[in-house]
C-alpha cells in the first residue's frame, strides 16, 4: 500500500497533527533512553536479562492465551479501551531501565498486530504503543522523584509504597488522556462520551496493580511467575465480562443502545411499570432529511452527525433513561416513571437542542447548523396495554409528526 494510501491521512486535520506529535514524542523519549542505556559512556544500568525475558514471555503468552477475549473487545469497544498489556510494562518499569520496559511495549503491540488479534487500522495500535511509553516515561519520572532510583524499584516501606501508588496513577492518567483527547479530535464526540463508562478503568488500574505483583514475585520468586499468569488470565477473563454484557448492547457508531438490546428492555421496562404501577414514557425520533447530510458531505461527516445527535440525546435526558439507536437514523428513548406532561417537556427539550445543534463538517470552518427532528411520544399504559401496541402508537405519532411538516412532536392518542 503506498503511503498516501494509509488510513492515518483520513483523521480530521487536527487529529491527524495530535496523533503525528504523540508518535513523534513518543519515538523521542524512546531514542533518549536508548542513548542513556546502552549508548552512553559508562552506563550503569543494572540489566536483569532474565527478569526481561520472563516478563516478555510471560506478555507474549497473555496475549496469545487470551486473544478471543481481545478479538471480542476490540470488535466491540467504541470508546477509551481498557488494556491489560500495561500489566506487563508495569512490572518492567519497576524491573528493568526504562528502555526495556518501553521495549516490552513495543513487543507487545507488535506481537498484537502480526497475529491479527484486533482489527483496528496500524495507526492506532502506533498511537496505542505511543501512550504506554509516555504514561512509562511518567511513572518513570515519579519512581525516581521519590527517590527508588536503582532496580527494583520496589515498595519497601510506607514512604516508598506512596511513591510506587503515585507512579501507578500518573501512569494511568497519562494514556488515557491521551487516548480520550485523541478519540474527540477524531470523531468529534465530547469527553464524558468518549471517557466511556468510569468503572471500566478500574480494569486498568487493577492491571497496573497486578504489574506491582507480578514485579515483587519476579524479583524474589521468579519461578512462581508462571503460577501468577494462571490468575492473571483468570481476572483477564472475569473483569472484563461486565464488558462483554455492556459492549454487546452498545452500537458502535453512536455508543448508543443497540436494537437487540432496546427490543429486551422495553418489555422488561413495562413490566417493572406494571409490578410498580408507574407510567412509561416512550420517545420515537427520526432525523428531518439526514439523508441530505450523507449525500452532500459524505458518510464520514453522517457518522459524525449520528454521534453528535446521540450526545445531544444523552445530555437532553434523564440519568437513567435509555436511549436507543434503533435503524439507521432512528433513535428511542425509554423513559421510566414519566408522565405525559413531563415527556412532552423533555421532547421538547430534545427537539430544541437538535435543531440548534452545530456538526463541524471540517477544519475549515463549515459546519451543519441544526439536525431537526420529528418526535412521536406514547406513555404506557395510557396509550396501549402492551409492548407491541406502545411502539405502534409512538411510531404512528412520529409519522403525523413527519407527514405534518417535520421538526415537530405529536402525542400518541389514548386508547380507547
């Protein structure tokens, strides 16, 4: 493939230039610790060879023993990835010089990418391998700062525990900072939405802790390492599952709820109504001429709108309503304990905000103004006694509104 070929020139200007400067970073900090490892005069780097070579095996054998796990995730995940990897530089950075700790990242990503495990563009996996060795160089500056300047860099106190504690946050904040600021440039999204959910980085902070482990072992008990990666795999597997129930009922292009998993709440939303004896509000919206915006900017630009319309959406609503991408540019909300007057107030609110929406087409300064909507509304039970019946009298509202003009809302009729 020839260069101007490559994925990486299809980011939006500011993105393409941010990711370019982390890589470029990156690829500085790495030659800098190369030249004070190995090229430096008199280096004196205490170099444990045989700790290096059991923590890229045992990253090697990871990666390999849990590539379905991966292959799912990555297929799945939409916003900042929770990666385990950093297990093993960890354990590195407090092992080995910095430069091999980098390296084990490295090795990694490179393994990742020759076996195929992930399906993302190589850019990204370049950009991934980039932030683990700025978050490396980072802790790295903290281990030393708080005086654990000599290999291994473990906790022997309270003081030192602190300092290794701090190395492990600022680890962690560096790549996924990075990694959210590069997921809004390019696609447009806001911060909260590209955070994803906060408890998934419990996952990361969790394999950085298991990093501290695994080093302590290493560097006493190196035979128990292969003990400790039957665990590791173990945890691998039983902290991500809640990602696995979650990615599976999130749509990629929106990080919205997905049909599947909108067609088992409802039912189970009415149901719950019908124990509680509360109403249900349903909200039923199609995009006024979306297909307009796909065919005079492209789809890019339409999958940029889509985000920035399920934004809007989240930041319109409640906590805990559900809102649901449900066709191509057809959304939902389900909206528990909502009465009739307080679902026009919030389809109101939401008709509003998308038609004041602005969608940057590019960096030069065009930019969509307004993604009207036509909005249908039914609250259950006024209006039907089942599922099926709701969605029916939501959908027919939401065709009045369309065949009345568009950009409006109508109120599904009670039944009679």
């Amino acid at each position: 493939m020839a260069i101007g070929d490559w994925a990486i020139w299809s980011l939006p200007r500011r993105a393409l230039f941010y990711v370019l400067a982390v890589d470029l970073l990156a690829l500085g900090v790495a030659a800098l610790t190369t030249y004070v490892t190995w090229l430096r005069p008199h280096p004196h780097w205490q170099i444990d060879w045989p700790a290096f070579a059991m923590l890229a095996i045992a990253s090697v054998l990871h990666l390999e023993f849990a590539s379905g796990i991966e292959r799912v995730r990555h297929r799945k995940e939409s916003t900042a990835y929770t990666d385990l990897k950093s297990l093993w530089v960890f354990a590195g950075l407090l092992l080995l010089p910095l430069s091999l700790a980098i390296a084990l990242a490295v090795l990694a990503y490179t393994y990742v990418s020759i076996r195929g495990f992930s399906h993302g563009v190589i850019f990204r996996k370049v950009f991934s391998a980039a932030t683990f060795v700025l978050a490396s160089a980072a802790a790295f500056a903290v281990l030393r700062l708080g005086g654990l300047t000599e290999v291994p860099r473990l906790p022997t106190g309270w003081s030192s525990l602190l300092v290794v504690l701090g190395a492990v946050a600022l680890w962690w904040a560096v790549n996924f900072a990075l990694i959210v600021h590069a997921i809004v440039l390019s696609s447009g999204t806001t911060y909260r939405a590209a955070a994803g959910d906060m408890s998934n980085q419990v996952v990361v902070l969790a394999g950085l802790g298991l990093g501290v482990a695994v080093a302590a072992v290493q560097s006493s008990y190196p035979w128990v390492v292969p003990v400790v990666m039957v665990t590791v795999l173990a945890l691998h597997r039983d902290l991500l599952l809640p990602q696995f129930r979650q990615a599976a009922g999130v749509d990629v292009k929106t990080g919205l709820a997905t049909p599947a998993h909108w067609a088992v709440a409802l039912p189970a939303e009415l149901a719950r109504a019908d124990l509680l004896r509360n109403t249900v509000g349903l909200l039923l919206l199609d995009l006024d001429h979306f297909k307009r915006i796909n065919d005079e900017f492209g789809h890019p630009v339409g999958d940029r709108t889509l985000r920035a319309v399920a934004d809007c959406l989240r930041s319109e609503v409640r906590e805990g309503d559900l809102v649901a991408r449900i066709g191509g540019d057809e959304l939902a909300v389900l909206l528990p304990n909502t009465d009739g007057v307080e679902l026009m107030e919030i389809a109101e609110r939401v008709r509003l905000a998308l038609a004041a929406l602005v969608v940057p087409v590019a960096d030069g300064g065009e930019v969509i103004n307004g993604v009207p909507a036509s909005i249908g509304i039914a609250v259950y039970p006024e209006v039907a006694t089942t599922t099926d019946q709701l969605i029916v009298a939501a959908d027919n509202a939401l065709l009045t509104a369309k065949r009345s003009g568009r950009n409006m809302i109508i109120t599904a009729a009670p039944a009679s």
